[in-house]
C-alpha cells in the first residue's frame, strides 16, 4: 500500500523524533573513566558542550511534538501542501545533519606538535597533539556558534565522527592523520577567532605547553559533507 504525502510527513517526523530521543539517550548515559588532569580539562570543555546540545535536543523534541499533532489534527480545509513541508523539512534535516557541501565565513586553524626543547625527564607527549586536544578545540568552536566544523577535509558531526589517538596520529571518520591538523569551522568569524585566541582558553593552554597553534579568518570556507556511514544500530 502506497503512503500518502501526509503519511509521509508524519513517519519522516516521527523517525526524526526518535533519533533526537536516542541521541539525548546516549549523552545522558556516557560512562565514567579515571583521567589526567589535562584529560579532565579537556571533557570538562566537551561536558558543556554536551550539557547545551541537550537542551537543545529538548526544544527540537518539543517542536516536533508539537508538529506531528498538529499535522495530524490537520483536515482538508486547511489545504496544508505536504508534499513541499516534507520536501523542505528533509533538505533541512540533511543540512543540519552535515550530508551536505556548506560554504560560509569562518576560520582555519592549523594544530602542530610543538619543537621546543624539552626539559629534563619531561615527556615529549606535552608538546605533541592528542585527539583530546583535538575534540577540546572542536568543542571551544562548537561553543562559539560554529555551524559546521571539518579536520583535514573531514567533517565532523555530532554523535557521529570519531577522534581517536592512534600513537603519533590520529584518526578521524576512520581515516588516519599526521600532523599538522588544518581545523576548518564556519560561523561568526570575531567569536571563533576569540574561541582560539582568548586568554585561559584551551588553545592558550596549548600554545603555553609548546604546541604550536595558528588561526586564521576567511570570507569564504567550504567544509564537504560527511563522508562516513551513518549506521544506527536500534533505529528500524
């Protein structure tokens, strides 16, 4: 049996509601492991940012209750065009969910292991880039407004890119990186420069450590669409 526009529009929103729901799930039930201090900073960063995408996933689930009862309370006379409410409803969802190209002012930012001398018995990992240092940073942008952030070319999105330590490199979507890092982010220019550059922020931290950090602004970034699969391993 073939669905209806209408029918349509109500499972698109429904499934929508059910992936915010499982998002919010996992975030709320992240584990708990013993860290270094450093380690502790940089998820303390990463816990706010969580913190606010929360609420942020409250509002949406409301809105979208809201939505789905009112376009199932809907009747002819309303004369409610579902065919382009879904059409735009699933450009906005892909937009959102970065499986799209965007383009837009920002800034880039370039991440290296640092190259000063280290002092006596100190270990070299104090100057060398760590994927926590990596998601602190994404998480400072993300705090600053950034509306789509990418690292060498790969985009990262929420709850689903993967910054992993892999020795010496990382890995980002399953792909490996040396460094340096080229930290691509979109959104006011002023507030994510001010996210890198202010005092007390993480990349101060790291530029005090000796890792070398640089940033600067565009006019015109282009971050491409993510590239990894989107699996979800409940949703059916």
């Amino acid at each position: 049996m073939r669905l209806s526009s209408f029918q349509k529009l109500i499972l698109f929103l429904t499934v929508l509601l059910g992936i915010l729901i499982a998002i919010q799930y996992r975030i709320t039930n992240a584990g708990f492991k013993y860290m270094s201090i450093k380690e502790m900073y940089a998820n303390s960063i990463e816990l706010e940012v969580q913190r606010a995408e929360v609420e942020q996933l409250h509002s949406k689930i409301e809105a979208l209750e809201t939505q789905i009862q009112t376009y199932q309370t809907a009747n002819d006379s309303e004369r409610i065009n579902f065919e382009k409410v879904l059409s735009d409803e699933l450009e906005n969802a892909q937009l959102i969910s970065g499986l799209t190209d965007v383009e837009g002012p920002g800034v880039v930012i370039i991440v290296d292991d640092g190259t000063r001398e280290l002092n006596f018995n100190e270990s070299p990992d104090n100057i060398m880039v760590h994927d926590l240092d990596i998601r602190a940073m994404v998480d400072d942008l993300r705090n600053a407004g950034a509306e789509a952030i990418s690292i060498n070319g790969q985009r990262v999105i929420f709850n689903k890119s993967n910054i992993q330590c892999t020795g010496p490199t990382i890995k980002i979507n399953d792909q490996i990186y040396a460094p340096p890092y080229i930290i691509t982010a979109i959104g006011d220019r002023r507030f994510l420069e001010s996210a890198i550059n202010a005092p007390g922020s993480y990349s101060e931290n790291l530029r005090n450590w000796g890792v070398y950090v640089e940033v600067n602004t565009s006019i015109s970034i282009t971050i491409p669409a993510f590239s990894g699969e989107v699996n979800y391993r409940y949703l059916y």
